[in-house]
C-alpha cells in the first residue's frame, strides 16, 4: 500500500503540534493557569478529529 507523502508530513506535523499542546498544557497546569492549561486542552482535543480526517482521506486515495 502505497502513501501519500503530503499526507504523511501532514500527520507527522499534527503530532508535533499534539506534543507541543501537551507540553504547553502541562506546564501552565503547573503554575496553575488553569485557563490557558483548558485552551491548550481544548487545542489537543481538536487535533485528533483533523487527524483522522487527514488518514481516512489517504486511505481512500489508496
């Protein structure tokens, strides 16, 4: 089966947003800013459907 290189470099840089959020997020819920600590939350929650949007799209090409 063969990928889509766009498609691949589109996932790689979802996941790298995925752990930069999480890093984000886990440092202003150590100094307790809880309302930035919900945008990056938020931000991290939103990232997963673009994701799997990106890889059904592959699939079906392939």
């Amino acid at each position: 089966m063969k990928r889509n290189y766009i498609s691949v470099a589109l996932l790689c840089g979802i996941l790298l947003l995925n752990i930069v959020f999480t890093q984000f997020m886990v440092h202003q819920y150590f100094y307790e800013n809880y309302v930035n600590t919900l945008i990056f939350m938020s931000l991290n929650i939103i990232l997963f459907p673009i994701a799997w949007l990106v890889y059904k799209r592959d699939r079906r090409k392939a």
